[in-house]
C-alpha cells in the first residue's frame, strides 16, 4: 500500500535522524529523502522540533514493543529480568546500529524542550519496568537495584556505540545476574522442573 505523507515524513526522519543526528539533518533532507512537498511537514507536524518528537516517541514505542515482547517469553521472574539484556544485544547486531536515539537527541537539545521530555519519559520507563520486574521477583528494594540495572542497561548501549561491538550486552546480562542472585532468595530462583526434583529426592 503506498505510504502517506506522514508515514513516508516518519520513514525519513527515523532513517536520518538516527543515523545522523537530529541536529545535523535539516528539514531540506528530510522532505526530499520522504518525496514531499515541504508545506505537507508543516502542515502535518508543525516544525521540525514536533518532526523529532514524533519520531523519538516512535523509537520509544519501537523499544518497548521489543522488551515487553522478550519479557512476555518467560513467566520465571529472574530470566523476565534478563530478556531485556537479551532483548538489546539483539539491537546491538542490527547493521544500522548507531546507539541509543534518546542520548544521541538529548545531548543536542535546549534544557526543557520536548526532546528532552521525550528522554526523560523514555528512561522513566525503562526504570519503572525494572523496577516492577524485580518487584516480582521477590527483592526487598526493588527501586535501588532498578536503578543498577538501568545503569548497566545504559553502559551497556554506549559501549556497543562506541567500542562497535554487541558483546556489551552479554557483559552487562552477567552483571545483572549476579546482581540478581546476590538479592533474590534462593528458594525464588529455583525453576519448577528443580523444584520437583528435589521433592522427590
């Protein structure tokens, strides 16, 4: 089906902007790269800075569909805590890989714009499903050890940028499990399969 104005608008923001940078890409670029007429951007967005915002919360929409859906593989709540570092270093090994859109668009952005907004709504996400997930799994104080593993989820996306290699995600899955099993009672940890097992033993 041919695309609309705005989706083929969207298709070219999400290509440029990520590759490139939000700043580096003018609107010129974008509407000759998507084969409109530049009143259709204005008229559909409004202005560049709105272009970015829908194409940010499309890459926070695009995230949390592939989390959610490595979550949802598993019911044992310590591996639902691990799919999501499984989930990223998938990320890691797609050929346009360029790191995370939301650091890459906030480091360009003016203090209080809807860029940062954006960022800010991306990371507290990322934040609250740690936090439910090993809510879940029986931790004690699952705000503090949310905020480790965003921090290993963050380092772990700026090294695969930077060092051009997706075997940060594998380094960063370790981490987290053995912060996981330094919190999670042994008894939450145990499979079913394990469990019965040892019953019959």
């Amino acid at each position: 089906m041919k695309q609309s104005a705005r989706e083929r608008l969207l298709a070219a923001a999400d290509e440029l902007f990520y590759a490139e940078g939000v700043q580096t890409v003018g609107v010129d670029r974008i509407i000759e790269h998507a084969g409109v007429a530049k009143a259709s951007l204005y008229n559909i967005f409004g202005g560049k800075e709105q272009l970015i915002r829908a194409y940010l919360d499309g890459r926070h929409a695009g995230t949390t569909d592939r989390l959610v859906r490595a979550i949802q593989s598993t019911h044992d709540p310590r591996e639902r805590v691990l799919a999501v570092f499984d989930a990223q270093g998938e990320f890691f090994t797609e050929p346009d890989f360029h790191g995370c859109a939301f650091v890459t668009a906030s480091a360009e952005a003016k203090p209080s714009s809807s860029i940062e907004e954006a960022a800010d709504g991306f990371r507290a996400w990322i934040r609250n499903m740690f936090t439910q997930l090993v809510r879940e799994a029986g931790v004690s104080n699952p705000e503090e050890l949310a905020v480790q593993l965003q921090l290993l989820y963050d380092g772990a996306g700026l090294a695969a940028r930077m060092d051009r290699s997706p075997a940060a995600a594998a380094a960063a899955r370790a981490a987290a499990a053995a912060l996981l099993d330094s919190v999670i009672p042994a008894r939450r940890r145990k499979s079913p399969a394990r469990r019965k097992v040892a019953a019959v033993a």
